[in-house]
C-alpha cells in the first residue's frame, strides 16, 4: 500500500504543547503565519483567559480548534477523589464547547498500589459518568491508549485494542479513540485494531511525533517525524484507509525542542510534515 | 486466587548482572552463603574463564545453574549480519552445553530503519537456524519478550502472545517462552497468554524485580520487588497455575543498586523476595 504524499498544510495541526514556550496568542499568530491550520490546545494554555474569547481569537486568526487536552484521570484509590475527577472532566467538557473544540481527549489514568484491572473499572465507571454530559454538550470524548510505559501512573489502557473495546461498549457517537503514533507503534495488532475503529466510526483523532533512539526521558525526549524509527507513512495509510480525514496532529514534547528558538522548530515542523509524515 | 506465601530460599535464583560489580567467583560464594538456590549467567561473566570450569565452580558451590544469558538479536539490515548472528548463538548454545545450563535466553532484537515485521520474520529465520543445533545439544531456547518501550533496538517480540505465538509455530520441546513481569506486568492478556504458555509446555523460565515510579532510566533503574506497582504475587500465582515449578529468578539491572554494598544488596533481595514475591 503506497501512502498518497502530503501536499499542503490544511491537515497539519500542532499541539500547544508542542511549542510550549509560546504562550496561546504568540502560537497562534506564528502557526497561522506558516500555513498551520488547526491547533489542539493543552488546559495550561487558557490559564488566566476567557475560554470562549481564545476560542474566536484562534478562529479569527484562521486556525481550527481541534482537541482539547485534557481530560481522564479517573482511577482513585477514594471514592470521593473519583468524584472530583468525574466533576473535573464535566468542567472540561463544558470548556471545551466554550472553545469551540469538537473533542476532549481522555488520557485515562492508573494508580500504583492498585491492580489494573480495578483502575480498568474505575475508568469505565468516570466514562459512563460523564458521557451524558458530554452527549448533550455535543462534544466527543477520545480515549488515547498510553505507551506501556506509562501503566504505573498515566493510564492503565495501553493498546488500541483496548481502547478499542473500550468504545465499544458504550453505544455512542461521542465515544471514540484517539491515534497516537508515539504510544502505538510497536504493537504487532496495530493495523488490524486502526481497522476496526475506523470501521465502528470510533477514530476520532491522529497524532504524530517520533520515538527517538535512544530516548533518554520518559516523558519529554519525543521526536520530530523523520528523527526516529516510526514509520510515520505507513500508519498514516493504515488510518487513512480507515476512513480517517481529520488532521495530523503533531504532539512533540521535549526539552530539548523547547530550548530552541520556537520559529526556528515552527520551520523544522512543517519541513518533517512535508517528508516524514 | 491466592498465592502460596514463599518459605524458604530454594527456588530463588540470582541473575549475576544484578550483582554486577562481583565477580562471579564472589557472587556465587556470597550467593549460596545466604541460601539462594539458582544463579542465571550473563556471558560477560565468563570473560577469561574456562566455561565448564567455572559451571563445575558453581555447582561446587551448591549453586544450580537456570539460564545463560542472552543470545538473540537475529534481525540485521545485511544478510553477512544475519549470518554472524547465527553463528554467534550456535556458540553461546555451545557455551551453555559446556556450563551446565539448560536454558538459553533470546532477546530477538529489532532493527531500526526496518519494519518491524521485516525484524520478526528475521527473528523467525533465525530461530529455525539456530534450533536443530540446540536440540542437539539438548539446550532450550526461552524467547524473551521485551517491554514494548524496547521495540526501537531491542527486540520486536513485545508480548507473551507474539512470543507464544513464535514458539508455537515451531514443534520443539526445546523452544520455549521466558516470562519477565518487568515486561509484561502491563498487558491486559497476561494471564490468559500465561496459561497459554503453561498448557503448551513452553513456559521455560520466570524472572522477577520491580517497576519504579517514577522510572528515570530506559535500562538500569530496575526496583527491588515491592518498590514498585507490580503485583508479583499475583502474576507468581499465574505462572505457577499454568504449572510452571522453577525457579523465580531476580533480575535488577541498576545503577543505584550497583553503587551499594553487594552484601548488603544481597540481604535485600532475600528479604524482598520473601515478603514481596
């Protein structure tokens, strides 16, 4: 399968995080003034601003709002502080509708000290908490399965497949999963699992980055595309094949990208998203 | 479930690398002295010694020798590569014979800049080469899958399932699985691909330590059993429900570890493995 090659931008969309020191309005200006044309927005961004002003802000500077980031975090060892998370993802909903984004992405959670399996539960229970809430705010809810690596505190769902079923047990157009390279792309499951969400409509986003080797962080050492060993086109196709049109939403947190000056790395992006993606 | 609390050290066996800075003349003599059972040999520590001497050593030490350590990393971008893979593990199966260890350990390998199913066809290929002469020999081969976090240069077998799966596809009582809870702990099909391993006679060895949190390095921040979120407990209860009655065999890699008194560390690994395995 040849992946068709990426000829414009109106697909390339950046995480706020990506470029992080930027604050919102400066990331706006800049990736617009690139060709840019969505951004996902991380909470920390809005901090200390009107949500629904930032929103039109990014609207009128040309860019899609495309996900907001996010939400989850459900599994806790106290019942009350599982209420609080399922109260906090009631209100991120409700920030993402005043944004103008579409999508919440749930990055799910997991607590050292209890077995996956109860955090697996708890995850379920937080989903089947809030989305009512989220159907009548229509705004959709994106489970994004973690590397394995992050099963000891960041998430106990690891792979697409469960992710996958995940979904699926709610019957839901708001309920899908989110795509990310960097969390995925080892699994021998992969193609057959983008295959199935596609088909249940349940593919609701796309992110991209690159595993650098060796990488030296666990959380703040990701690759620009083309830098490590993921083959990016080849995913892009299978998601593609899938049924998936939305954007490519590039997520890249590091330190060292952070170090740089961000128009400098705005550049390096969007040259890696014309060869790497 | 409940798993039969562990009373005595006759099933503990040691891997030399988590005693790094001993020798293995120290370690095997320290070893039996606090009673463990069982020592896995790391092919560095057979530098410049006779190989059936030092297995002859060992035993005279009242130590059983579980594994030798690691043959494996088969799938190279030229062909002439492939081959010295090869060649290289009809040799460490020499090795073992001349040791006195049943078992060779194979961490397949992955290259990057290759697909990762290029890596696994590889890694087929080379067991088919490599297991006649270890039949001969009447050494066992344990596929090690590795935490998916070593997919990028370690090995592209990242699950008991894709490692059932490769050793099923060969008939051999001499090909078989390694199971590590450090790269497995995570995967939601654990128990079900544990009894799997366990019905089909592959279940060949069980390696233990702990998943730190936060962990700080790819490689050499391994914990101590109950210093981090595995529940070795229930995954020792699996493994022995599929029938597995060997050795339990502590595997830390780690710079902090390797920074303190052997001794000591050793007194810690006993006491560990009584309350926490």
């Amino acid at each position: 399968m040849m992946t068709v090659p990426i000829i414009d931008l109106s697909k390339l969309c950046i995480h706020t995080a990506t470029t992080k020191p930027w604050n919102i309005e400066a990331a706006a200006q800049y990736y617009a003034r690139v060709g840019v044309a969505g951004m996902s927005v991380w909470q920390d961004a809005l901090e200390g601003r009107n949500t629904g002003k930032t929103g039109r802000m990014l609207r009128d500077c040309g860019l899609q709002v495309v996900s907001y980031v996010r939400g989850g975090f459900f599994p806790a060892a106290e019942a009350r502080d599982r209420l609080t998370a399922i109260d906090d993802n009631r209100k991120m909903i409700d920030e993402a509708a005043e944004l103008g984004a579409p999508l919440l992405v749930l990055v799910c959670g997991a607590v050292p000290g209890q077995t996956l399996e109860l955090s697996r539960r708890q995850i379920e229970d937080g989903i089947a908490a809030i989305l009512p809430h989220a159907e009548k705010a229509d705004i959709r809810l994106g489970i994004e399965p973690l590397h394995p690596m992050y099963a000891d505190s960041r998430s106990a769902v690891n792979t697409l497949r469960q992710a996958n079923d995940l979904a699926e047990k709610f019957d839901s157009r708001h309920l899908g999963v989110v795509h990310d390279v960097y969390h995925l792309w080892w699994d021998p499951d992969l193609r057959a699992e983008t295959e199935r969400c596609g088909q249940s409509g349940n593919l609701f986003a796309f992110h991209i980055c690159d595993w650098k080797i060796p990488t030296e962080d666990f959380l703040l050492d990701r690759g620009l595309m083309g830098e490590g060993c993921i083959d990016i086109k080849q995913i892009r196709g299978w998601v593609e094949s899938a049924g998936f049109n939305g954007f490519n939403e590039v997520e890249i947190f590091s330190k060292k990208y952070w170090e740089m000056d961000q128009n400098t790395f705005l550049d390096m992006i969007v040259e890696a998203y014309r060869n790497h993606v």
